[in-house]
C-alpha cells in the first residue's frame, strides 16, 4: 500500500486526475442511486474540502471547514435511509 502515490512519483498528474475523475463518478452514481439530495452534498462537500485546502496556511479556523465537510457525510446517510427527513 502506497501513501500519497503522486508526491512519490507513482502516479502522474494526469493519472491522478483520472483517477480522482473516475471515482468521484462512481461516487456520483451511488449517490443517485441512494437519493439524488445526496449528489448535491457530496459536491458540497468537494467544495468545502477545497475552500478548506486553500485556507492551509491563512487561518486556524478552517476547522469549521473540516467539521462541514464530515457532516456533510452523516447528513447524505440521514437522506440515504429516509428521502423525506424531518429538518429537526
């Protein structure tokens, strides 16, 4: 098992971008096939993991951030099991 296979020369650029492409799709599928809602948080997610990379060295607060980002995980399995959730 290979950490971070980019950073050591296993995996180009372009591969790696493949390979980020092809399982953000195989992602994309399951979530529709769960609940398309669960389409829109994965991409929220995505977005919040950039907004946090991008604030790395800016401020310590991007743990807010982080804290969206795994809840964005428990929110799409609440919209998993039952399509129609009670807001509270």
């Amino acid at each position: 098992m290979i950490r971070h296979p980019m950073a050591q020369g296993y995996l180009s650029f372009t591969e790696g971008v493949l390979w980020t492409s092809v399982w953000s799709l195989v992602a994309i599928w399951g979530a529709y096939h769960l609940n398309p809602v669960c389409i829109v948080i994965f991409l929220m997610g995505c977005v919040l993991e950039t907004v946090y990379c991008l604030l790395l060295k800016v401020s310590h607060l991007r743990i807010l951030v982080s804290g969206g980002v795994k809840t964005a995980g428990a929110i799409a399995g609440v919209f998993a099991v039952d399509p129609n959730p009670s807001p509270l």
